[in-house]
C-alpha cells in the first residue's frame, strides 16, 4: 500500500500537467486569435509611446 501513496501525487500532478497543456494548446489560434494578437499589438504600442514621451524623444 505504501507504492500507491508513493505513486499518486506524481500521477496526479502528471495528469493536471498534461490537461493543462492541452487546454493551452487548444486554446491557440481560432477565430479570436486576430482580436487577441490586436490587443497585444495595441498594448505594446501604448507602452512604447509611454516610454518615448518619458525619455523626452
């Protein structure tokens, strides 16, 4: 009984593990990519002109 105690929080965190990236994977691309690649892009963008109008340029 003591390998099954043993055995269980690394199957357990493997499993987790493994649903976790395929959620990720899944969730990659499809229709809201361009929406969410446009609001990263935004964001960089504001963070750039922030970053320029602090330095003066």
């Amino acid at each position: 009984m003591d390998y099954v105690s043993a055995l269980l929080p690394p199957v357990v965190m493997a499993v987790f593990f493994t649903f976790l990236v395929v959620t990720i994977v899944k969730s990659q691309g499809g229709p809201n990519k361009a929406k969410e690649d446009a609001i990263v892009d935004a964001a960089v963008a504001r963070a750039e002109a922030t970053q320029q109008v602090v330095r003066g340029d």
